[in-house]
C-alpha cells in the first residue's frame, strides 16, 4: 500500500499544480511531499503532541517551512492511519484505496494551506477543492463533507 500511496499522491501533485488556484498557493515548479502509512499506536502519539487530541486520526499534514518549500518543492509530510483508513473504508462502504485518495487529497490541501477548522468558509472552500481534486466519481465527498463542518 506504500508504493499506492506515493502513486496517488505523486498524481495528485501534478493535477493540483494544473488547477490555477491551487498551484498559486504552492511553490512554482515541481512539487514533491512525502507520507507515511502508520499503525494506531504512533498515529496516537502524533495527534497527542501536535493536535492534542489523545486517539488516533486519519490523517495528519506537517507542512514544510515556507522558505525551504519555496527553494525545494516540497510541501511537506503526511501520515496517514492504516486501521482509521480501514474503518472509514467500511464506513463509508468503498474501498480501501478510495479512503487512500480521500485521505491524500485533505491532507494535500492542508499542505497548500487550507484549514476546514478555522471557520464555515474555510471549511467550504476546502470541501469544495477536495470535491475537484476528488473528481465526478466522489459520491459521498471529502472528509470536509462527511464531518459537515
């Protein structure tokens, strides 16, 4: 599934620096980022020292300084939980590789600066670029328009 992961994000990389509004928010030139598939027990740990929030998340964005983002491409790192992954899959009654994509898209936005938790309009400008990247086939949406925030 790591090989999957790289895949989908290196693609969404190139699709996302095609979309004029997006690519503004990044660095000019090719952009790169990282991720990490992780279990619960590290996943915890992140979210405990960086969100505070004592459970495991889906997914976690570290983004890179921006003057080291800007000289080098790259945006930054992701984690992604592969049992929250899991569950959410089942939840939301698709594929494991579906949820993969979900999950790569948020926390790429979150990389280029978006934050559905500073407010309503946030949240629906960033559920609305999930909806683009995510493409036509997105018939339950993004994390965005599943929490309803």
């Amino acid at each position: 599934m790591e090989d999957l992961a790289r895949r989908q994000l290196n693609a969404l990389l190139k699709a996302a620096r095609r979309v004029p509004t997006l690519a503004k928010k990044g660095p000019k030139g090719p952009w790169t980022a990282g991720v990490a598939l992780l279990p619960s027990a590290p996943m915890r740990a992140l979210n405990k020292r960086y969100r505070r929030k004592d459970r495991p998340t889906d997914v976690l964005s570290f983004p890179s300084p921006r003057d080291f983002r800007s000289r080098s491409g790259y945006l930054g790192d992701l984690a992604i939980c592969v049992p929250v992954l899991r569950r959410q899959a089942r939840e939301q009654g698709h594929a494991e590789t579906r949820e993969l994509r979900v999950l790569l898209v948020h926390g790429l936005l979150h990389l280029l600066g978006f934050d559905h938790e500073k407010g309503p309009r946030q949240a629906r400008e960033m559920g609305r670029w999930e909806a683009v990247l995510l493409g036509r086939g997105a018939t339950r949406g993004g994390l965005v328009a599943r929490s309803g925030t």
